[in-house]
C-alpha cells in the first residue's frame, strides 16, 4: 500500500492526527494532487487541525491542474476533481462535471466516489433528488464498509427516507458507523438507547456512547453527558463531571450550555459563586436568543 492510500485509510477511519503526520511526509518528498487535496481538505473542514480557509484554498488551487492531468488514470483523483467542480475550490464551480467525475469513478468501484455521489442524490445537488438512487448507493458504499455511507443510510432508515422506516435496521449501521469511530453515529447510538427509540431503552448504554463521542469533541454529545450526570441518569450524579462537560460545551459556544453553567456559577452549585461569570454566560445565550437567560438578565 502507498503512502497516499494509507492516508485515505486513515481520514476513511478518522484517524487525523495520523494522516495530517503522513501527509507532511509525503509533502516533504513530492506535490502531487492527491496529497495537496487532502491537505487542502483538512485545512478546510479542520480534520486534525486548526481551519484555515487561505491555506486550504491555496492548496486546491494548486491541486487542480495535477488532478485534472492524473484524473485520466486514477479514481481517487478522478473524484477528488469532482469535489472541487462540485464546491467551486481551485476551479469555478461545475457541478454538472463534478457529477460526470463522480459517476466515471463509481462505476470503477471507487467507494468514496459512490458515497458522494449518493449525497447529490440525497439532496438534489447537481441532479434531481432520487432518495431511492441516494439509498441505492448508499448501500454500495455501506456494504464496503464506507462509515460516512453507513451514517448516512442508518439516518435515511431512521427517518424513513427513501426507503421504509427502520429503527432496528438503523441502530445497527449507526453501531457500524460508531465501531468505526464516527462521533455523530455514537451519538445517535446514544440517543435512540437513551429515548428507547425503536430499541430497547438502556441508560447505561447511552452514556457509554456519550463519552465516546464527547471524548472525540462532539460539543452535543458533551452538553448531554452534562445533564446525564446532574441528574444521575444512567450514571450516579456527579457534578464535577457535569461541570466539566458543560464548559467544553461551552468553549464550542453552545448555547444551553452557557446558560446551564451560568446558573451554577450564579448559585454556586459545584463551583464557586461568581455571579460576573453567571452574568457573562447569561449574556453569552441572551446574544444568541435563548429566553431564559434574557428574561434573567432583564430581572437584575
């Protein structure tokens, strides 16, 4: 296996911190388009490291004329043109070529071409919406063990989108998904324990999954674990924990969050009383519209 699709592996499996190692590596030897794509997609979606959208367009534009020479022969170049026609990085946006890209590449096999190429069906972007052909390949995709794909068809199944209304069905993709690493689907995991939501309820479970995906930085999975464990729901009640949780909910900007932790800095419920903290959390929310910490504020 080379170096490049060691590094598709490890972004498939949400190993960033890994992958953006090896793609320096790669970097320090050789520009090619794949590898300045990938890093040009990190920087972007800030997988692994901190966003910068100068660096990552910088990067697709340099990407774009070695991807369009190497498309001819290769898949994964094949489709990573078709993200840069379809988004309008490094090129004007083309969505019907990045569809072309797309359809070229999944009809070699190419998953990631499959998976992508479902979400423009699933939405409507670039073709018209067929939930039914997003379902279709979605399945494709699943079936190689694509985690972005098994997310998505567990969601299409939970909802009843495109396909019949499947509870069962999607609490074992999202289990696939979450086996794999997938944050969100740990977190939906969670919910549908937690709400006994077409399975059967178990607390316990949930917050297993919480703490997975909250230990990955998944700001909603943190802010629940908050309230798990102040009201000592599926795990005893522990206010450290709940004020740990709330304030990285916080640091992401969360608006609940900010007004819950404001409340205990203002009581001074497991932390010291600091009502200039709970005043600054309280207009954090209000500034965000939240309603009970306007009327709080209004009543000082």
């Amino acid at each position: 296996m080379s170096a490049l699709d060691k590094i598709e592996q490890l972004l498939f499996t949400y190993k960033y911190a890994q992958a953006f190692a090896l793609l320096n590596e790669v970097l320090e030897a050789d520009y090619t388009g794949r590898s300045l794509f990938r890093l040009g997609q990190m920087y972007h979606f800030a997988d692994g490291v901190e966003e910068d959208k100068y660096l990552s367009g910088e990067c697709f534009k340099r990407a774009f004329p070695l991807l369009l020479e190497s498309s001819k022969t290769d898949v994964i170049s094949l489709t990573n043109l078709g993200w840069l026609f379809e988004n309008g990085k490094g090129t004007a946006q083309d969505q019907a070529r990045g569809v072309e890209c797309y359809r070229l590449a999944a009809k070699q096999g190419y998953v990631r071409a499959q998976h992508n190429l479902a979400c423009l069906y699933s939405n409507g972007n670039g073709v018209t919406q067929d939930l039914a052909e997003a379902v279709r390949l979605y399945k494709i995709s699943s079936a190689k063990g694509f985690t972005d794909s098994l997310y998505n068809l567990a969601w299409m199944y939970s909802y009843g989108e495109g396909v019949e209304k499947d509870k069962v069905e999607a609490s074992r993709l999202y289990k696939l998904a979450a086996d794999n690493g997938y944050d969100r689907a740990m977190y939906n995991l969670a919910l549908m324990h937690s709400d006994g939501d077409g399975i059967p309820k178990n607390e316990e479970e949930a917050v297993r999954l919480y703490t997975l995906s909250a230990d990955l930085g998944y700001v909603t999975a943190n802010y629940n674990l908050a309230l798990l464990h102040s009201k000592g729901e599926g795990t005893p009640v522990d206010k450290e924990k709940t004020v740990h949780y709330y304030k990285f909910a916080v640091s992401k900007d969360y608006t609940a969050a900010q007004f819950n932790l404001g409340l205990m800095y203002w009581k001074g419920e497991s932390v010291a009383l600091d009502r200039a903290e709970a005043e600054r959390l309280f207009s954090l929310a209000c500034s965000k519209g939240h309603e009970k910490a306007t009327n709080l504020l209004d009543s000082f």
